[in-house]
C-alpha cells in the first residue's frame, strides 16, 4: 500500500486540497478523491482525449500525469468552463450543432476546443482538425465537431462569451 500525500491545487478557480496515492493519475484524483467526475476515462494512456484538462494553461491528458504533479498549479476542467451565468459559448455551439452523441468524448473536446480558441479565435478548419487531432470520437464522424468549434469561436469574436 502506497503513502497518501497532500496535494493542494487550484481547480476550477478554488483552492482545493485533497490526498493522492503515489500512483494516481491526475484523472484518478479528478475522478475519485475530489468528486469531478466531467473528465472521463476512455484509454487511460493518452490517446483519446476523454481526460483533457488545463493544466497551467497547457492542455493534458489528465490519464499521464501524476497527482502529485500538480502541486500549486492551475487546473480547469469541463466543470470549470461554464459560466455562473451560462454556458461558454463552445458547450452551446456544441449543443447547437449536434456534435455529441454518447458523452464520452465531449467533455475531452471542449476543453480542448476551449484551449484553442483561446489562442486562436479564428481557427481554419484544419488548424481545429490539426488541434483535435489527440481527440477521439467514435460516435459523431467529427464534421459536427468541427462545425461546433468554427461556430463557438464565431459566437466569442462575436462578443458571446462567458
């Protein structure tokens, strides 16, 4: 049985506190030590995307890095994008557009669709393809993806944003 360290972080905007297990994952401790459930387990070895999560600004498969990795870094999840008056505008045009069949996947695709608009507001159709490429999905064909990130980062040039 492994020690238990505390890891403090700031998830989703709050101080957060919680005891990892040598081994765990950051997805582990998203998942089962703070109650964060949006960041899902598709692969566990960083080929899917389900995980993905911001990490100091950088997008990660939370399955690939430890907990105790984390220490002082800032974290924001699926759960931290909305808005408390809303939706962001890539969750909405992800409704709008259909671009979500079973949820596995979803939660993987906004963060990272979120992280390149932040850096790119106008993204060509294949700089989205090129940026979501370390996500999979086997249920929508990915046209409805792309068409939600082309509209989401229109809504938030458009001044829609959260």
């Amino acid at each position: 049985m492994s020690d238990r360290v505390m890891v403090s972080a700031r998830i989703n905007g709050e101080s957060t506190d919680f005891l990892a297990d040598e081994r765990d994952s950051l997805l582990e401790a998203l998942r089962e030590r703070i109650g964060l459930t949006g960041a899902k387990e598709g692969c566990n070895n960083g080929n899917c995307g389900a995980c993905a999560v911001m990490l100091d600004g950088r997008l990660v498969n939370s399955c690939c890095v430890l907990a105790l990795e984390v220490e002082d870094a800032e974290i924001v999840t699926v759960e931290g994008i909305a808005a408390e008056d809303g939706l962001h505008p890539v969750q909405q045009a992800f409704l709008e557009e259909a671009a979500l069949q079973c949820g596995i996947c979803t939660p993987g695709f906004i963060v990272a669709s979120k992280a390149l608009l932040d850096i790119n507001p106008d993204p060509s159709e294949h700089e989205i393809r090129f940026w979501l490429a370390g996500n999979l999905c086997r249920c929508t064909g990915y046209d409805k993806i792309i068409r939600a990130v082309q509209r989401a980062g229109e809504m938030m040039r458009n001044g829609s944003h959260a």
